[in-house]
C-alpha cells in the first residue's frame, strides 16, 4: 500500500498527484499540480544555458521531460511529485518544484526546484521551498528531505540555507552532468529541525 497524494493516509493507491499544495509566503506566487499542458513552457526556460549550466540537466527536446510526467501519473508510493510556480498575475508557469528520490521505507525523499530567469534573486525560490518542505513533513510524514547541488550552484545553495536546510558535505563524483561526473553539496532539513 502507498500513500494517498493529497491526504497522507495509508489507503488505496491513487496517482501520486497533489490535489491540495501549500501556499507559499509570497504575494502573487501559487502553486498547483505540473501537468502535461505546461511542458513547452517549462522546457522554454530549461532549454536555456544559463539556467542548466549549474545543474545536471540534460535536454535536447521538450519531449525529454515526458518521462517526469510519467513518473507524477505513476501510482507507485515512491513516484516523484511536482507542482508548477505560477505568477497569479498572468497564470503563466515560472518554476517547478518538487520530489524525486522517495523512500517509503526510510521517510525520505529529494527536493528539486527551477526557476525561469527573470524570477531570479526576489526570494521566490526561497518561500516556495520553505513553503513545500514545512508541508511535505506534515503531508507526507517525511522524516528526511535533502537537496543536492552542483557544487558551482552557489544561487540554490543560498536558497537551501534560507530554507533551513544543513550543509552535510560534498558527494564526489555524485551525478552525470551532461556527460561527465560532477560533485555535488549534500544538504538536509529534518522533521525535527
């Protein structure tokens, strides 16, 4: 059995989806569900170097994003999640954010986020972040949530230490990074934190 998405109860399986995200403290910032509809906007940003040079993405296609939406529509308990950043403003897609790595066994799990450039440096990152890790203690009864960032990633290093996450150390030779090995700092937050 898995974890119900939307009510962190043990019951029958379901699509791993959020049917009810947090709010973040930020005004004009929501989150909601990724879904398939925002794929070229999000790969409109991910395709550009500036936002993946410091991360292990590796796009040639918008169609290489597919498989994370396969993996959100898995009923699997270990099945990555993710929500879209929207301006409320406009409506438009400005970030993901989300989970990847899950253990069911071991309460754990991986925080992921990006962000289009021109919402870089205004705390966006930083209150979605706070925002989804306070909640996915309470919602999904995590023990553990921890990032990893290419150790030239300074800009989310800052926002995982804004968000009260714990330099733990370097990961040698963690990650591919388009081909070739890269390090990676290791950081956590705990339920007891």
């Amino acid at each position: 059995m898995g974890l119900n998405a939307g009510n962190g109860k043990r019951g029958a399986k379901a699509q791993m989806r959020i049917q009810k995200a947090p709010e973040p403290d930020y005004p004009g910032i929501s989150l909601r569900q990724l879904e398939r509809t925002d794929l070229s906007a999000w790969y409109a940003y991910l395709s550009r170097d500036e936002v993946v040079q410091h991360t292990s993405w590796d796009l040639k296609a918008a169609e290489d994003l597919l498989p994370l939406f396969e993996g959100i529509e898995s009923t699997s308990a270990a099945s990555l999640r993710r929500l879209a950043i929207v301006s409320e403003a406009s409506g438009a897609l400005i970030g993901t954010i989300g989970f990847h790595t899950i253990s069911e066994i071991n309460r754990s799990a991986e925080i992921a986020y990006d962000l289009a450039p021109g919402n870089w440096g205004r705390g966006v990152a930083s209150a979605v972040c706070a925002a989804i890790t306070r909640w996915a203690f309470i919602e999904y009864g995590f023990v553990r949530i921890q990032g990893t960032v290419l150790e030239t990633n300074s800009g989310s290093a800052r926002v995982l230490e804004k968000c009260g996450f714990h330099y733990e150390g370097m990961l040698r030779s963690y990650r591919m990074v388009r081909g070739s090995p890269g390090n990676f700092k290791l950081y956590s937050a705990l339920n007891t934190d």
